[in-house]
C-alpha cells in the first residue's frame, strides 16, 4: 500500500466514524494521521468539515437563512469556551459559508500554537462533527471537562 492509499484508507476510516457518530472508535488511525503533519491533518478537517456540512443541510436545509440557524444551533451547542471548540465552530462555519480562507487562516492559527493545539482542534471538529450525526446533538465536551 502506498503512502497515498494508507492516507485515503485512515480518512475514510476516520469519517466513517464520524458519520456514525462516533469519533472516537477512530481514535488510532486519527493518532496515526496526526503524527503525519499538519498538511494530512488539515487535509482530514477540510473532509471532516464538508461531512459537517452536508449533516446541516440535511437537517435545516440551504438556504441563507437555513444556514444561518443551523450556526447559531451549533454555536449554542458548543458553548464551553474551550479555545478547540471554538476553532470545530469556527471551522464548521467557514465551510457551511464555503470559505476557504478563513477555513486556512484558523487551521494556520491553530498550527501556529503547536502539534498537540492543532491535533486537539482538529479532534474538537471530528467530535462536533460525530454530534451532527447522533439522533441529540451534544456539544463535544462539558463545561470543566478537560483533554488529556
């Protein structure tokens, strides 16, 4: 297998359990992506993010002003203040709006404060992600609750 195919196969590996709603079963092959570079790891939020956004407009539709709701839902949702969650909502948003500089610019951000910020930012967006596809949506983390 190439280096290609395995990246390929650890992102799809990697969204499935997302779309399952469950980020964490993923959780060796997102170790392993991670460890790669930041390229593989923004490379895995940008699909992450479009996931994201194909779960919002199923559920609230396309329209400006769906969109525009379907933000606040998720902004309320993940309300903790923990700086990678703010990056998941951030990020999620740039690509509902299909902004793809802003959607580098935080990416860059997050690289910019080091591997573990970029790797917990990146792991922020699959949980917000994973909650898209659960029947209730919960925010990735509770209010206290630390990342190891």
């Amino acid at each position: 297998m190439t280096s290609l195919q395995r990246h390929g196969a650890l992102v799809e590996a990697i969204l499935g359990a997302v779309v399952e709603g469950n980020a964490m079963h993923a959780g060796a092959e997102f170790e392993e992506l991670a460890g790669a570079g930041a390229a593989d790891l923004y490379g895995l939020s940008v699909a992450a993010a479009t996931v994201g956004r194909v779960a919002l407009l199923t559920r609230y539709g396309g329209s400006a002003g769906a969109q525009a709701e379907s933000l606040r839902a998720v902004s309320r949702a993940v309300n903790t203040g923990d700086v990678h969650d703010q990056f998941a909502v951030r990020f999620l948003g740039a690509a509902v709006r299909r902004d793809e500089d802003m959607a580098m610019a935080l990416f860059a951000a997050a690289d910019a404060a080091g591997k573990r910020a970029r790797t917990e930012s990146a792991a922020a967006l699959l949980a917000l992600v994973a909650s898209l596809y659960r029947a209730d949506p919960a925010p990735p983390t509770q209010q206290g609750e630390t990342r190891s």
